[in-house]
C-alpha cells in the first residue's frame, strides 16, 4: 500500500514520502514522532478505522498528529482514514446484525457503531464510499441519533477540504450532507424516525459553510 502511495504522490510532484506503521502497544521513537510533527502532509491510508484507533489510542501518534496539524500540516485520508478524522467515527460495524455484508437494508435504532476518533473535527461525522456502496440508511440513522452533527457522506474518487470553518467539495462525484435540524429522535419497534432532517447533495467545487 506503502509503495503504491509513493507513486501516485509522485504524479503531483511529492517525491519524499515515507511510509510508517503503528501497532497497538508498541513504543513508538523519538524520531518517529518528530517525523510526524514536521511532516508537512500526513496521509492515514484506508484499512480499518477501529484498528487504527487501538494502535493510536491517545498517545503519542495521537498528539504529534494534533500538533502537527495545528502547526498547519495538512492531515488527509481515504477510506478508513477518511473515517477516523471526526471526533464520532463511525467504525463500520452493525451492532444488530454482526455478520452484516456491508450493506444496510433498514434504519434502525441502536445499530450503526461509533467510537471515539481522531477528533481533528468536533463537528462533523465522515462516512466515506458513500453513493458506490450505498451508505445512505447508515447516515440517516447517525444523524437522527447525533443531533446537532453534521453528518458528511464522500463519495469515491471525491474529497472534503476541511479549512476553518468551511469545507470544498473536490474530485469527481457528489457529497451528501444530513443534518437534524429539527433534533428529533422517534423509534418505535427498533425503527428510526426523525422530522427536519435537511439533506443537500454538493457537486465538485461547492462549499459548506459549518456553523461555528
């Protein structure tokens, strides 16, 4: 995965990349958290967002990778490490139905799983293969259970650029963007409901202002 990052940041000109891996428990050096605390772009490739948080914990990854970003690094990711920048990450797991495909066929309570990420954003919640894998049910119920978040669905081959309070929609699909307005919350026989929920779909270039 490593050498395949290398090469396509060569495309755009990024020649110095150096790959590291963390593993829950291990001692981390000195030099490697100095690496990252001077990096100028930090990129968490795609894998599982909950073994990335075991490993990371917060510990010293944890807090370089907080340092360097308010020192303006740009922290970036696809896929799982699309999912572990919200402070709520949506982890992928069904805590209903454990041996679930990937798909989610109902909005319902209490099911879709979410622990504590990297928290670079306290105000959004990422979901990534959006509209490929068709994670719409999975939102809608984040969202009719996280109210006052703004729930964030990224598309493949598509990013959100995050800068102060105001993100871009870049590359070649749609993002989705569920927020309860209204705050509500209804189940009735594990079945999610929920009024004023607004939904808007932004094209490549578009922004969103976040409220502060």
């Amino acid at each position: 995965a490593v050498v395949s990052l290398q090469e396509d940041f060569k495309l755009v000109g990024i020649t110095r990349v150096v790959g590291m891996n963390f593993r829950e428990g291990e001692t981390i050096s000195p030099e490697r958290i100095d690496s990252l605390k001077a990096a100028r772009l930090i990129f968490i490739s795609g894998g599982d967002q909950t073994r990335f948080m075991k490993a990371v914990g917060r510990g010293a990854v944890y807090q370089a990778i907080h340092d360097a970003c308010r020192n303006g690094t740009v922290i970036a990711g696809t896929s799982a490490g699309a999912a572990v920048m919200s402070k709520k990450m949506i982890t992928g797991n069904s805590l209903k139905y454990p041996g679930y495909t990937g798909r989610y066929p109902s909005i319902e309570a209490n099911d879709i799983e979410i622990s504590e990420g990297l928290g670079l954003t306290e105000k959004l919640i990422v979901d990534q293969h959006f509209l490929k894998r068709q994670r719409m049910n999975r939102l809608l119920a984040v969202s009719i259970e996280n109210p006052g978040e703004i729930c964030v669905g990224i598309d493949e081959s598509t990013a959100v650029a995050l800068e102060g309070n105001r993100f871009t929609v870049a590359g070649e699909n749609q993002v989705v963007v569920i927020q309860n307005q209204g705050k509500s919350k209804q189940v009735k026989k594990g079945l999610l409901g929920g009024r004023n929920l607004r939904v808007e779909i932004l094209l490549p270039g578009e922004t969103l202002k976040i409220p502060r």
